[in-house]
C-alpha cells in the first residue's frame, strides 16, 4: 500500500514535539511529551498519497513514518516517529532516491543529555 509513496511521494512534517503514551494498565495511559531541547521545530518523514473518493472527489492523506525507538522514548513506548536530519531534508525529498539510502536517514534520533 505505501510501497510507491515511499519511493515518489514523501514529505516533511513540521513539528516541535511528539507524545507517546505509555500503557500503565487495562485502564490507563500516561501521556508524555517530547521535544528538541533546543526547543527548535523539527521534520518528521512522511509519505503521502491521493485516491479518487466514489463522488469523484479527491482525498489526499499522509502519514508519519515510524521506527524502533531511541534510548530516551524506549522507557516509554516501543516505537517513534522517524525525525530527519535538515541535512537529509534534500535527500528525503528527492524521488526516486534508492530506498537503500532513505533507509539510513529513518534510524532512530540520537537523544542528547
């Protein structure tokens, strides 16, 4: 289903946070918030695509990509979303970059202390 959007149709996602939850029991889930700590705004990967409705219009949908999570959001949940680095920005935008070489820019963010 996303196979061709993550060759022809990714994006940037801006943000400047994410929340994970964690499970505490059957009942409850603990919110937690994440930030750069520079507090400066961020791009996750996406990808996007458009199917024709059945009334002929257009719905145009994206999602964020996910990976395994990094030392800091591991505590709290078992995936992330992918954040890129601004040098990858060209990289992940590019179509028809071989995935081989997106794949490198989908690692896990290195946390700073």
């Amino acid at each position: 289903m996303w196979r061709d959007p993550f060759r022809r149709r990714r994006c940037l996602v801006p943000a400047d946070g994410f929340y994970e939850w964690e499970t505490l029991d059957a009942k409850r889930k603990q919110p937690y918030a994440f930030t750069m700590r520079s507090g400066e705004p961020f791009a996750f990967g996406g990808i996007w695509d458009a199917w024709k409705e059945p009334d002929g219009g257009l719905l145009q949908s994206f999602a964020i990509i996910t990976t395994d999570p990094n030392e800091l959001t591991a505590t709290v949940h078992n995936r992330m979303p992918v954040i890129l680095k601004p040098s990858d920005y060209d990289r992940w935008l590019t179509p028809d970059d071989p995935n081989a070489h997106l794949l490198t820019c989908c690692a896990p963010t290195t946390p700073r202390r």
